[in-house]
C-alpha cells in the first residue's frame, strides 16, 4: 500500500467527488487523489474520462479513458484533473462512445477537419466556435 493511499482513503471513499458534484468548493491537494468521475483534457484538445478509486487493499486506482494509469502519475496529474468533476452516468456514456453531452457536435465539426484552425482557446478560435454553433441554432 502506497502512503498516498493509506492518507487519503476517507471512510466514503466518494465524499470528496460528491460534494464537488454538488457545487461545493472543497479544497484540492497536491498529491493527495480522491475517488470520483472526472474529465480531462489532452494537449490537442480531446476529451477524456477519468475514474479514481481506492481498491479493496486500499491502492490508489486510476483510469483515463480505457487506459489503467500508474499511481504515481494519478497523483502527478490530480491537481489539473480535480476542477473537472463529472456525474458517473456521463462517465459512463463516454466510455460506451456517446459524446461530451457539454459539447455540440457542430462546433467540433469544421474545426476538427481543419488543418488551420485556431487554437481553442485563441479570440479566432472562440469565434469560430460561437459561429457555427450560431449557424446550427439558425437552421
């Protein structure tokens, strides 16, 4: 058993999740992953789904997408996973193949054929996005 953990397993091991879930600031630490359903996002801009759980020996388990991660790197990437909490149903409908139910497929669409397209986060980029989604409302 790793001291992460030993130190962090509370009693509901789902405590920390579900109070995210409800809306309530609950401090993150560094290091220290709690159990719960989360969304994480790669340096292309993808969407994955993120599990942390205790196993019944009490070892940090962690899972992104369809990938079983090591606990170390669990615990390295917590601090950026913890502020995007999601219900285990979206958790879920991802897995099976269902789409981010927070992202319209029309604005992903052209951007995701475009060898040119701005960066995400980019003023062309979000203006891009508020278009097509505009377009698609319109039709």
């Amino acid at each position: 058993m790793s001291d992460v953990a030993e130190t962090t397993r509370p009693a509901d091991q789902y405590d920390f999740w579900r109070r995210r879930m409800a809306g309530e600031v609950v401090p993150i630490h560094d290091g220290e992953p709690q159990a719960g359903f989360y969304r994480t996002r790669t340096k292309d801009g993808t969407w994955h789904p993120v599990a942390y759980w205790f196993g019944r020996d009490g070892a940090l388990r962690c899972r992104v997408a369809d990938r079983d991660v090591n606990e170390q790197t669990a615990a390295e990437r917590w601090p950026h996973i913890s502020k995007n909490p999601i219900t285990h149903e979206v958790y879920k409908a991802v897995l099976a193949g269902e789409p981010w139910p927070d992202q319209h497929e029309g604005a992903n669409r052209d951007r995701a054929n475009s060898d040119g397209a701005p960066s995400d986060d980019s003023f062309d980029g979000l203006k891009d996005r508020i278009e097509d989604l505009a377009r698609d409302a319109e039709s």
